[in-house]
C-alpha cells in the first residue's frame, strides 16, 4: 500500500514539474513576443507610421494587459498623432491596470506640457508631491515648469523643499544648482553642486553643472576642485579627475585618481575616468583591469552602466556596449545616458537603426516631448518629435506649429476668436530697479509679480478660450519693444524673465511704443500696465507726456494703469496718477514685493472686470477661515477670484448661496490650486458667496494673504446674423411648402409630360417615366 502511494506521489510530482515547465515556457514565450511588439511599435513611430505603431501597442495589450511600457509608448504615440484626448485616456487607463502608477501620473502631466495646458500640468505635478513627497521629477517638473512662467525665485523654492525632503538623494541637489544656475547664482549652484557630491560622487548630472558653470574652461574647473579639497577631500579630488581628463591631462588624472583615499564602490566613476585616461594614454590592460573590478550588479547605478558600456564602445568591443547598455535600460527605462550609447554606436556602425533610438526614449521616459526634443539636441541629436503632426481634421496648422506657448496648442482663426483684452506690460529697467530690496533685487520683484498676472491671463485663455493677448516694452535710456502684441503668453512671460536693467527713465517714449501696439488691436479692452521706481528724467518732459502719448491714449481707447514700486518719496507719484487718471485707470502704490504681486493681481481683476470684493487677513496652520462675503448679480457672467499669499501654501474655497462647495466638478467651475490659487466660475448663482481660507503650509505663526473677486458681464451675442439669414430662409421654407404641395398636387400625373394617370401605373405610358420615385 505505501509502495502504490510512493508511486502515485512520483507521478503526481512529475505532473507537477511538466505543468512548471510548460507555464515556464509560455511565459518565456510571451515574454518574447511583447518585446517583439514593442520594438515594432517603436520602430513604426521612427518611421512616423503611428496608426501602424497604435495597433502595435494594442496587440501587446492581447498578451499583457497591464504592461507599463506599452501604454507609455501609446500616450506618447497618441500624443504625436496630435490626440491628445486619446492620450490621456490611455494614461488613465493606465493608471487604473499597472502597478507603478507614478509613471504615468508623469505621463500625463508631461501630455499636459506638451499640449501647453500649463494649469492642468501644476495640479498634476502638485497631486504626485501631495502623494509622494519624495517624488524627485514630479519637483523637476514643476520647477522647470515655473522657470518657464518667469518664476525663478518659486523655482528654487519648490526644489529646496524637494532637498529638504530628499536630503539622501543627490538628485534633488543637482537640480536646485540648476536652477541656481540659471538664476546667476554661482555661489549657490556651487554649493549645491559639492552637496549633491558628497552624497554621491558616482552620477553625471552635477559634472555636466560643473562644465555648465565653469563654460569649459577647465583650468578653471581644476583649479576649483583644489579648493573643494580643502572641505571635502573626495569631492575635490573628483571634481579635480573630471578637469583633467576632460583638458586631455589624462596621466595627471591618472595620478590623481591614485592619490584618493580609496577604491572602493564609492569611487565607482573616479575608476570610470581612470579606465578611460589608461585606454587614451593605451594602456589596454590597466584600463580593462579597472574596469572589471567595477561590479554593476551590485552598485545598481544605471548611470554606471551607461559609463562601462561607452567604454567598450570606445574600445571597439560593440557586442558588449550594447549588451550592458540593454541592461541599464532594464535596470531604469526612464534615463536617457544609455539610449545614447546605443544610438552613438549605431552611428558608428553606419547602422539606420539610429533614428529608432530616439523614438525609444521618448516611447519610455516620462518626460514631456518637448522637453525631451531639448535635451537629445543639447546632446547633438536632432530629433524634431512634436513639429511633424498631421493637422486634424478641417485644420490648416498643425496643433505643434509656430504658436510655441499658446494655451490649448492650436493657432487661434482670429476672425472667429474675438480678442477680448489686450494688454501691454512696461516695465521699468533703470539702474534703480536693480537695487537691493527686502532681501532681493527689485527688478527680481517686478519680474515674479508681472509673471503671476501673466500667469493669470494665460489660464483663462487656456480654460476659457484664447481671448487675449500681450506685449512687453521695457525702458531705461530708450524704450524697447521686447514682444509684439501675441497671444502666446508663455513667450510673454519668457521675455519678462530675460529682462535686464539699464540707466535712466524715459516713460514717454515707453507710452508712444505701447500705444503703437494696441491702438490697432481689434481688442474689446486695451490696457497698459505701466511700472516705474523713480522719476521720468529723459524724453519727452511731464506735461508733454500727458499732452501726447497720454492723450494718444485715450484717444484710441486705452486705459493705463499706473504702479509706483519702491518708497512714496522717490516716486514721481503725481505725474503717475495723472497718467492713469486721464485714461480712466488707477494709480497704485506698492511698498514691497507682496504688495507688488497684489498689485497687479488687482490691475488684471480691474481691467478685464468689476472688482465687487477686496479683502485681507492672515491665516496660521491648519485654520479654516472665512475671509468674507462676494455679492453676485443676476447679469453676471462671471465670477473670477484670487487668493495670494507670501509663501508656504494655502487654498481657496468657494460656496455658493446655496451653501455648495465650489470644485473641479461644480458646475462652470475652472480651478487652479497654485500661487495664487484662482477660481473662475461661469453663470454664476446670484446671491451671496463665501469665500474661505486653508491654511495647508503655514510654518510662520500667521500668514497674511490678499483676496480679490471680479465679475464679468455676459457676452452680448451678436444678433445682427438673423436679420441677413431670416428673408431667405423664409424664402426657402415658402418654396419647400409649394414643392411639397407641388408633389402632393400632381401625384397622380406624369411630372415629365402631365400625362393623367392611375395611382397605381409604375411608369407613364407616353414618357416612361418611373412614377414610383415621385410616388415614394
């Protein structure tokens, strides 16, 4: 009995182990097949076959339902096919099956970016932190988002809140010396350069910020790494190898690399550049030696990966570059460094196949395509992803074309989009503006303040339709026209962020160029927005500025609104109050950057609108305050309000008179949760609303912030259409009731000949007419 047991446990296991094999098999087998459909996928989107390259993806779908790689590759498909709802729909669906769902959450906001829906973008990079305050690219997203908007100073804030947070993470150090970078801080950047080193000495980001910082001048980066030795013997002493290899000093990076304290794993990249410094000086046998005693498995360093594998594409060895390069996409598919050694190596192999790599990355990195596009240029590849769109249907501009920063991505048909503000931005760039001010510069404030209120117009013009535009003159000596009047906005903001500053102030010639460019606009309103820190004192003088653009001013129709920066006592605040009341606009003081950015929050509320609520308090941590009551008439077409604040993070609720709370799913309702935190909500209930604070990050005791509420009229439609359109329609309806009676009439007649026949005869017997088609 036990022996016929044993027997039926060895069958049973044998079973067992032919069912592991077979399940093993079709896996493997499976396996095999979804990366054969993914390279064909991508292989079609390099050839821009992206209906071929959509079915592709869909069949990896049939094998893997849930298969990451497939539905960021179909997004991005989607997205280059110039269907952006198709992509976002597939990101959700996305989001909804795999596991790592912060992937596509990356996805979509760079779908965001791409299709310059800037607000949507915010709250999705501001989701993923709320979800994860370690999210590292969701703050790189959002910072270089800001960057993009003139933002700089936010920008460095948001990535020292992703340091303070991700202080383990050299990462988060690299991008804020980037930032600072950009921002000309070079003390700064450096120090943030050493911090994101020290924690990890074996990346690439923080060298190419070395060679960014220093221009390439390596003498200069060497001579930097000595006095980096002095605080921190490791990181001086690399930054000192990547000078000298990168000079062509190859033995004295040699030498250097042997005088470091160690050879250990965290000299991982010293050993890369000695490796490559023995392969120039032809020392084949050291250079290999150093590097196989690099153990990647362990490090898990896909950056390491991408260094070992150039160096055998180096030296020749291309079977084993791209065998290690494969594995370093395996190990992180959203870095770029070793998609570039497979596409180097393809251009060295005179192999076609390197247009596909590209596509790959951009199939697999989270990345917004235009971001990406960037990046490969910088990188010497020119790939040209979003510019290549077919138009979409009735369209004659591909939504990608030459509106670069226009919300919504498409060129407005300026005879159907009415222009319903135009605004002109001139600012004042005299050498007074560049004074320190309240711990910054003043032009520093100017720039962050006329960026939150060019931030404002260009969400409405994303939200509710391109109905604006701007343009920006700066002055100093001589007035300048930096952007002409466009409804690209994100260019707007652009040219506000490059700035600079120069000597006197000349405001009558500044007021003839922004005239010159709104008094033909075909805009409903058109305003200047005029800001100054001093006294005119070149040009035309104070009277003849009132006699002439002044008065051109409100000839044409234009409203200037006036904004003295800086103390009452060095402004010349008589004449700017003059200024805007002979227009018909205001005159505001602002004595400090807080106030500045509410400033101009209130000329955009003033000038588009009614303001019917302007309140102030200060909010502490966690609190729920009510901050007051906006009456709304009947007629009112809209309610916009805004909630500013000068620094950590609050939010801006609305109820309605019905005790309704406003949010993204209220009826009409536009919501945008950034600084400032603004909400538009069409045909608004009449009655009282409330509005109320939260403090959501409120480190200080008690933060003070500015809330504004405007109504807009509604649109009057233009009736005139059905006094051309009602005579001929009636014309037409009189004719189709004869016809009808017509028909009726002489049904039982031939209509070709008028023969009098039978109802039931199918066809004349004079003509041959088919009487059952007019019978029918």
């Amino acid at each position: 009995m036990a022996k016929a047991e044993r027997k039926k446990h060895l069958w049973l296991g044998i079973m067992l182990l032919l069912l592991s094999i077979a399940v093993y098999a079709g896996c493997g087998q499976s396996g095999a097949k979804v990366d054969t459909q993914l390279e064909t996928a991508v292989k079609y989107l390099s050839e821009g076959k992206y209906e071929e390259a959509v079915l592709a993806y869909n069949g990896v779908f049939k094998i893997e339902p849930n298969n990451l790689a497939a539905y960021k590759g179909l997004g991005k498909t989607y997205a280059l096919l110039g269907n952006s709802d198709e992509a976002e729909k597939t990101y959700r669906q996305g989001i909804y099956f795999v596991d790592d769902k912060e992937q596509l959450k990356l996805c979509l906001a760079g779908l965001y970016i791409d299709k310059k829906s800037y607000g949507q973008a915010g709250e999705a990079y501001y989701e993923l932190i709320r979800a994860n305050p370690g999210c590292i690219p969701a703050y790189e997203g959002l910072a270089r988002l800001l960057i993009a908007q003139g933002r700089i100073e936010e920008a460095i804030s948001r990535l020292l809140e992703c340091a303070s947070k991700n202080a383990d993470k050299e990462r988060s150090f690299s991008l804020l010396a980037e930032v600072y970078i950009k921002a000309g801080d070079r003390d700064n950047a450096l120090k943030a350069i050493n911090k994101s080193l020290e924690i990890s000495l074996n990346q690439q980001a923080a060298y190419e910020l070395i060679e960014k910082l220093f221009n390439k001048d390596w003498q200069r980066v060497i001579e930097q790494g000595t006095r980096s030795q002095a605080e921190n013997q490791k990181v001086g002493g690399m930054i000192k190898i990547y000078g000298y290899y990168n000079s062509g000093r190859y033995q004295d990076a040699i030498n250097e690399f042997e005088a470091l304290p160690g050879q250990d794993a965290q000299y991982y990249k010293a050993m890369i550049y000695a490796a490559f410094s023995q392969l120039k000086n032809n020392n084949l046998k050291t250079a290999d030696k150093i590097i196989e005693s690099i153990n990647l498995q362990a490090e898990k360093n896909p950056c390491l990966f991408a260094d070992v594998a150039r160096y055998y594409l180096e030296k020749g060895d291309f079977g084993k570059a791209q065998s290690i390069a494969f594995q370093g996409i395996e190990l992180d598919d959203t870095r770029i460094e070793n998609y570039r050694v497979l596409y180097d190596l393809a251009i060295r192999k005179n192999d076609p196949k390197a247009k596909y790599y590209p596509y790959l990355v951009l199939s697999r990195c989270t990345e917004p395509a235009g971001w990406l596009e960037e990046k490969l240029r910088e990188q010497g590849i020119q790939v040209d992803f979003l510019s290549n769109q077919p138009a979409p249907a009735g369209s004659t501009v591909s939504p990608w074309s030459s509106a670069k920063g226009k919300t919504g991505g498409s060129v407005p048909d300026t005879a159907s989009d009415p222009i319903l503000t135009s605004t002109a931005i001139v600012m004042d760039v005299s050498d007074s503006m560049n004074e320190s001010w309240q711990g910054g510069k003043k032009i520093s404030s100017a720039k962050t303040a006329a960026a939150q209120m060019l931030g404002l117009i260009e969400w409405e013009s994303e939200k509710l339709g391109p109905e604006h535009e701007v343009c920006v003159v700066s002055f100093a000596d001589n007035a300048s026209l930096k952007l002409p009047a466009t409804p690209d906005i994100g260019r707007a903001k652009q040219t506000v962020a490059g700035l600079s500053t120069g000597n006197s102030t000349n405001i009558g010639e500044a007021l003839d160029l922004a005239n010159s460019q709104l008094k033909n606009t075909p805009a409903r309103k058109k305003i200047i927005v005029l800001l100054s820190d001093g006294q005119t004192n070149r040009g035309l003088s104070r009277d003849d500025i009132i006699k002439g653009p002044v008065n051109m001013a409100r000839e044409a129709g234009i409203v200037i609104y006036t904004i003295g920066f800086g103390s009452p006592g060095a402004l010349d605040e008589d004449l700017l109050r003059r200024i805007a009341s002979s227009t018909g606009g205001s005159y505001s003081n602002a004595a400090g950057s807080f106030d500045l950015q509410n400033v101009y929050l209130k000329v955009r509320h003033e000038a588009a609108g009614n303001i019917l609520s302007e309140l102030k308090g200060d909010i502490s941590q966690g609190e729920t305050r009510e901050i007051g009551k906006v009456q709304v008439s009947k007629d009112l077409g809209q309610l916009h309000s805004t909630l500013n604040w000068g620094g950590s993070a609050l939010d801006l609720m609305l109820k309605d008179p019905r005790g309704k709370t406003v949010d993204e799913n209220y009826p009409g309702a536009k919501v945008f949760r950034e600084k400032p935190a603004y909400v538009i909500v069409e045909d608004p209930v009449p009655g009282e609303w409330t509005a109320i604070a939260y403090g959501k990050e409120v480190p200080e005791k008690r933060l003070a912030y500015d809330f504004l509420a405007s109504g807009r009229e509604k649109e009057k439609k233009d009736m005139s259409f059905i006094g051309g359109i009602a005579l001929p329609a009636g014309v037409l309806f009189v004719l189709a009731v004869l016809l009808l009676a017509y028909k009726r009439a002489f049904k039982g007649c031939c209509p070709a000949c008028g023969l009098k026949l039978q109802p039931s005869v199918p066809y004349c017997p004079s003509c041959g007419h088919e009487m059952q088609k007019l019978s029918r």
